[in-house]
C-alpha cells in the first residue's frame, strides 16, 4: 500500500515537473518573442527607409503628372498674356507706366514701390528699383515726373494721406542705375486732411501757354480734388466736386482738364487755365456731361483730350465729346452709347471696375472683378476677354504710352495689377 502511494507520489512529482519545464519554456519562447518584437522597429525603419526607394519614385512620377498639368494649364493660358512681375509682398494696389513705356512702377501693401525695367516684355527676369516708404506707409498710387526718372507715391497712414516725391542720384548713370539709391525730393502731408487718396494721375501739360511740366492730380474718398506741380510738389489748384464722394478723377493728357466720376450720375469738367508765365491762374468748372442714369464708375480721357469715355452702374458706356465751344453754352455732345456686354445669373447688367483707352484710342480696356476684357472703341464690340486674368479682384490697369519689345517685335502692351500679389503684363488684341 505504501509502495503504491510511493509510486503515485513520484509519478506525480514528475508529470508536475514535466508541466512546468513545458510552461517555463513557453514562457521563454515568449520572452524572447517579445525581445525581438522590441527590437523590430530598427529593423523596420530600416525596412523602411531601404523600401522608400519606390515610394520616392513614385513620388517622381506623382511630380511628372503635375508638370504634364502644368504644361495643360500654361496652354490653356490666355493668349494675350505675355508675363507675371513677381515678387510683390502683399496686395499691389496700383501701377503707372513711364512716358517712354520702359519703366513700371508699382504700388504694394508691403510698403514698397518697385520700378521696373521693361527693356524686353518677354524676359524671363527684370530688373528693378526699390522704394522703401517710411514706417507705417502703405503705398496706393503711383505716376511718373518728366522723363521717368522721378516717381510720385501716394502714401496712406493712420495719420493721413502724403505725397513723396522719389528721384535717381544718377538717372543718367547707365548700367550703373540698379546700384543707385533713390533720393526723396520733396514730401507734402495730410494733403486731404485725414481722407484717402483714391487716385493719382499724371500728365505733361502742353496746352495753351503751359510749357510742358508735369502736372498731378490727386482725389480723395471725399469730395476733393488737389492739382500739384510734379517737380516741385507745390500744390497748383483745388476743386470740391459737392457730389457726396468722389469715385476717381483723372487728367486729360494734354494738361487743360480735370474730370471726376462721383457719387451722382453726371460727370463734372473743369479746365486749367494757365498765365503766360506758365503758372496755373485758375481751375474752373466748364461742363457738366449729362445722361447717364446712375453712378458714373471710372472714366478716361482719350488720348487727344477731345473726348470722354464714362462706364456707370447703369450698365452703359458713353462716349462724350467735350471739343465744345462752353464759353457759348454749347453743351458737351454723346457721341455713342454701348450697353456692358456683363450679366449677373439673374441677367442684370453689371458695371465696369475701371477702363483704360490705348495710346492709339482704338481699344478700351474694362475691368469687373478678376475679369479683364477689350472693347472696340468704335463698336462697343468685345475684343477679347479673360475671364480669370488674376486669382483676385483687379486693382488697376494702365497702357504703356509706346509700344515695348516682345522677342524682338514691338507690341503695345497693357499693364494690370490685382490683390493676388501680381502685375501681369498683356499685349494689345487686333482689331
């Protein structure tokens, strides 16, 4: 009995042992498991990294594909668009070209005025000056003086409205003009009190007894119009348009008139009278054009300074001829009246940002938005148009007074800036 209970004993012992020699090498195998379940993530970022050979090729081919669309989309490119001026921090707000078409200034919510060189439209690159505003100025038109080698700034500021006046240290230093600094001429400030300035332009005033010096015109968000002597910055004439605020007003080319697009329907002209010295004698009101049934949003001059080009929130365009004899009451006469080839969804007619007449007066430049279109002067008949000539509204549009080299050729070339942070450069539509 006691052998049999011996036997059972050990028998028991042995199969125990038995059980946990087989549990602890369980538990070993999963030990090291483990172990080398640590230690995988090397060896699996090695995996990795040798695997991320493919998936940088196909990297390369996912590259590949969007260069293939890029080349699609430089095609489907607006035929009339022949460059982008780069480089601009912020919001480019407005743009003028020189007298000769070879230099672009530019104004930017970055602080900077840029002038470019425009030697060929086509480059790849272009060279440019570099105008710093003091602190706190955010630059909102520019106009050339002279011969190009002075810029007028429109500056804005939480303390008013200025003028600056930047000129070369050697405009006539050759290959050596990039390297120059430019040199403030003359500042005037709070020039419409607290109001901003809205527009500026430039003319060289060649009418009558004026002997050819720049003249500028500035407008406020208000009612106010001032007339300065571009060389010296003396402040020439003032006029009040008394039409609630002011839209725009602009010069004719010739220096005689001063027109202004306002609140109200009707457009007022004054004329510039200057004394046999050359100095302006007086700005007075001429003319009234009358016709349009709501707001007159941009006009132009064309470039003989015999008529004027009006775009309103009527949804019409009018061309007026101002060549009248007013000192007998002869009333300016509408030459043509085209209807805004623009609709909403709901087909009502939309208005016109801003217009721009070529140096030749044959073409008509329009803006609405981020739209850009080219209207026969003659006709009213649209041109062209690009329906997305930049990624954000356009701020402003100007033509360069000459035709500029494109790849060897000579093409008359229209300037339009925009929010998106650039100025695009477009060659002329044949009529």
């Amino acid at each position: 009995m006691e052998l049999t209970i011996s036997i059972a004993v050990v028998s028991s012992l042995i199969i125990g042992a038995l059980i946990a020699f087989i549990a602890f090498g369980s538990y070993i195998r999963k030990r090291k498991s483990e172990v080398v379940s640590i230690a995988n993530p090397a060896e699996t970022a090695a995996a990795n990294l040798k695997n991320s050979r493919p998936q940088q090729t196909k990297k390369y081919q996912s590259k590949h594909h969007h260069s293939h669309v890029d080349k699609d989309m430089n095609k489907r490119h607006h035929p009339l668009d022949l460059n982008t001026l780069k480089g601009h921090g912020d919001s480019v707000n407005g743009l003028c070209f020189s007298s000769d078409g070879h230099s672009l200034a530019t104004a930017c919510d970055d602080g900077v005025v840029r002038v470019f060189k425009l030697d060929d439209a086509s480059s790849k690159s272009f060279k440019f000056m570099r105008i710093n505003l003091p602190a706190g100025g955010h630059p909102i038109a520019v106009a050339f003086d002279d011969d190009g080698s002075s810029v007028v700034v429109a500056s804005q500021s939480l303390t008013g409205a200025s003028l600056f006046m930047y000129g070369e240290d050697n405009p006539k230093g050759g290959d050596k003009r990039q390297h120059f600094k430019p040199e403030l001429k003359w500042e005037q400030h709070n020039v419409h009190d607290k109001k901003y300035i809205i527009t500026l332009f430039a003319t060289k005033a060649t009418y009558g007894a004026a002997d050819g010096s720049t003249i500028i015109a500035s407008s406020s968000e208000g009612t106010d119009i001032k007339l300065w002597h571009g060389k010296s910055g003396k402040m020439l004439g003032f006029v009040d348009t008394n039409q609630l605020k002011n839209n725009m007003a602009t010069v004719s080319p010739n220096g005689r008139f001063i027109a202004a697009a306002a609140f109200t329907a009707d457009v007022k002209v004054w004329e510039i009278v200057y004394s046999k010295d050359s100095s302006v004698k007086e700005v007075t009101k001429v003319m009234q054009l009358k016709g349009h049934k709501s707001a007159v949003t941009w006009l132009s001059f064309t470039p003989e300074s015999e008529r004027i080009i009006t775009a309103s929130k009527d949804g019409s365009i009018r061309i007026w001829n101002i060549n009248v004899r007013y000192h007998l009451d002869e009333d300016p006469k509408t030459l043509k009246v085209f209807p805004i080839p623009l609709h909403d969804l709901k087909g009502t007619s939309l208005h016109y940002d801003r217009l721009s007449v070529s140096p030749d007066g044959k073409i008509l430049a329009v803006t609405h938005g981020s739209l850009l279109q080219w209207l026969s002067v003659e006709t009213g008949e649209v041109l062209e148009t690009a329906d997305k000539a930049h990624d954000g509204d356009i701020t402003d549009i100007a033509w360069a007074p000459k035709p500029i080299p494109v790849g060897g050729k000579l093409v008359s070339i229209l300037a339009s800036s925009s929010v998106d942070k650039k100025v695009k450069l477009w060659a002329s539509p044949t009529l």
